[in-house]
C-alpha cells in the first residue's frame, strides 16, 4: 500500500482543511488513509464511514454560512478548533 501524505488534506467529517502531519488522528479504511481534526471528527467517521467516503461536503448556508464566512476571513484561512 502506497502512503502519500499532501501537505494538506480535508477531514471527511466537518470538511476543515488541515494538515495530516500535524493532525495526528488517523483512520483507515479499505486501504485509504483519512485525517481528523479531533477525536469527536474521528469518533463519528468510525460509527458510519460509509456516511462521510464519496459525499460532497456542501457549503454551509444560513446564518451558519454566514459566521463560518467571518471566522475565515478573521483567521486568514485557518479554521478555529473543531471540538
């Protein structure tokens, strides 16, 4: 099996960008490896991976949409804490 570590990846869950390297928290399944910005992002992946492999992560909308917005442009880019 093949490890290929990008510089960054997405967290099938909660879609934060972050870095596998520093993640720290990994999971495996059917051969491919996937990243989590915490222990709760990983703990739901592990109940139902099915739910999370192959599903576009949507854009949030709402009011939430909007906050996540401000929080991007506040941080530069970098998401806060997940959990």
């Amino acid at each position: 099996m093949g490890w290929s570590l990008r510089r960054h990846t997405t967290d099938p869950v909660c879609g934060k960008r972050i870095d596998p390297v520093k993640s720290g928290i990994a999971a495996v399944h059917r051969g491919r490896a996937f990243f989590f910005c915490s222990s709760d992002c990983w703990a739901a992946f592990q109940s139902a991976p099915s739910r999370y492999i192959g599903a576009p992560i949507a854009a949030p909308k709402g009011w939430w949409g909007r906050y996540v917005k401000r929080v991007t442009k506040s941080t530069g880019g970098k998401p806060p804490c997940c959990h």
